[in-house]
C-alpha cells in the first residue's frame, strides 16, 4: 500500500507538472500573440506616419514648382529679351564646361 501511495502521488504529481507546463505554454503563447499584436499596431502607426510625411513633402514640392513656374512666366512676359538672354548665356556655359571633359 505504501508503494501504491508513493507512485500514485508519484503520478498525481507529474500530472499536476505536465498541466502546468501547457498553461505555462498557453500563457507564453498568448503573451507572443500580444507582442505580435502591439508590433504590428507600432508598425501600422509608423506606416501612417510615413504616408502623411510623404503627402505633405509632395504638397510642398508641388507648391515651390507652382512658385518656379509663375515666376519664370511672369518673367517671361515681363522681360523677354533679358530672359532670352539669360538662356543663351546659360546653354553657352554648359557647352564650355562640356568642351572641357
């Protein structure tokens, strides 16, 4: 009896070890599960972010070449023969510095 005692306690103990271990592998799991969850929700965050950084670059960037682009036309049609003058002087330049290499 004394020996049925022992291995039974024996058993009821490795029982008790085993259905620890799957709660502590539940537990583990679930606790991964939420690491995954809270890197993808940083990740999602980051992305939108991003986007909103980059549309508001692209605003900018469209804005300066509006900008360029009147002030070049107004240019233009306020001083003809000065920017034609410019544009020759320029392509002039660019064709010495290319003579050169």
């Amino acid at each position: 009896m004394d020996q049925n005692t022992i291995g039974g306690n024996r058993h009821e103990r490795r029982r008790q070890q085993s259905i620890s271990r799957r709660q502590d592998g539940g537990d583990a799991a679930m606790e991964a599960r939420g690491k995954v969850d809270q890197a993808t929700g940083d990740m999602e965050k980051l992305y939108g972010q991003a986007k909103d950084a980059a549309a508001d670059v692209a605003q900018s960037v469209q804005q300066g070449a509006k900008g360029a682009d009147d002030l070049f036309r107004r240019s233009i049609e306020e001083r003809p023969y000065t920017t034609a003058f410019a544009a020759l002087a320029i392509g002039w330049l660019m064709g010495r510095m290319r003579r050169h290499y």
